[in-house]
C-alpha cells in the first residue's frame, strides 16, 4: 500500500484532505497537455517546415533574377528548404 495509514488519534477528515492532495499533485505532475498547448505545437511546427522554404523560395528568385537564369534556382533551393524544415521539425519532436 502506498497511502500512509492513519496516525493515532489525527482526524480523518485530515487525513482524507492529505491523501486528495497528494492525488491532485500526482495529476499535475502527469497530466495531458491542454488543447492549446498542443495547438501551439501544431503552429510551431508548421512554422518550423515553413520559413526555410519560404527562405529558400526568396532566395532563389533572388538569384533567378539576378542572373537572368528562370526558375533555375529556385526549385532546388525550395525543395532543400522544405526538408532543411522537416529536419529541423523532426529534431524538435525528438526533444519533446
């Protein structure tokens, strides 16, 4: 048994008190994580995926312009941000 069993003469109300607060604490301590925390999760890691293809995206057409070379750059540069962004999403979820 895990729960302490009651003291001689302490009161039981007491007592049933102590043992709902150790449960409560218990619950706090393993408890599942609220809707929007895993919203924000859901956004942090669309933004994680996101932005470094978006930067790979400006960064090609920036030298797609500047070159006069098409869309010669930007492909590559988009698709090597969008896993640049997977990778880094797949290490943040390792870490949670």
């Amino acid at each position: 048994m895990t729960e302490r069993e009651p003291h001689m003469g302490e009161d039981p109300e007491v007592e049933a008190s102590r043992r709902a607060s150790g449960r409560n604490e218990m619950l706090r301590k393993d408890a599942e994580p609220s809707l929007g925390r895993r919203l924000g999760q859901i956004g942090v890691l669309g933004w994680t995926i996101v932005l470094p293809a978006l930067a790979g995206l400006a960064l090609g057409r920036w030298l797609d312009k500047t070159l006069s070379m098409g869309v010669f750059f930007s492909a590559p540069l988009v698709m090597l941000g969008a896993g640049a962004g997977l990778w880094f999403a797949w290490r943040w979820m390792s870490r949670q």
